[in-house]
C-alpha cells in the first residue's frame, strides 16, 4: 500500500471536505477502496479507479480545487500504470 500513499492521502482530503458534493466524495471513496483491495492485480486496480474519477471529473458542482486534485490523483495513478507496463 505504501506505493498509493500519496494517492490516499489526496483522495481522504476529498473524501473529508464536506464542501465536496456527496457523489464526488463517494467516487473518491470508491476509488480508495479499489485501490486498496488486494484481491486484484494492480493495473486493474488502477485502471479501475481511474475510470471511477473519470466518470466524475466533469461534474459541474465540483469545486474547482477538487477537480484539480482528482486530475493530480489521475495523473500519479497513470504514471503508475505506465510504470508497471
């Protein structure tokens, strides 16, 4: 898990910002249960929780520092993917 921590940490500032909408917040909580779940190889793990924040990403009530932080998050677990390939 050591490898998300970054990623977490972004996600549990969403997932704890009541000024979030509820749905961007429950994206946030599914894609750090998703990342967590150890069941499943990691890029699917990945890719999985990418394509969760992607559904959200363009959500008009988002506030605009959350859609950057989501883009942050996306942008570290691509690059994470791309180091697994």
């Amino acid at each position: 898990m050591a490898e998300f921590e970054p990623i977490l940490k972004i996600l549990d500032e969403i997932i704890d910002d009541r000024t979030v909408p509820k749905n961007i917040r429950g994206a946030a909580e599914s894609s750090k249960t998703n990342l967590s779940n150890n069941g499943e190889s990691m890029e699917l793990r990945i890719s999985t929780a990418i394509n969760i924040l992607d559904e959200i990403i363009n959500d008009p009530n988002m506030p605009l520092y959350a859609r950057t932080k989501i883009w942050n998050v996306v942008s570290a677990l691509e690059q994470k993917r791309r180091e697994l390939g």
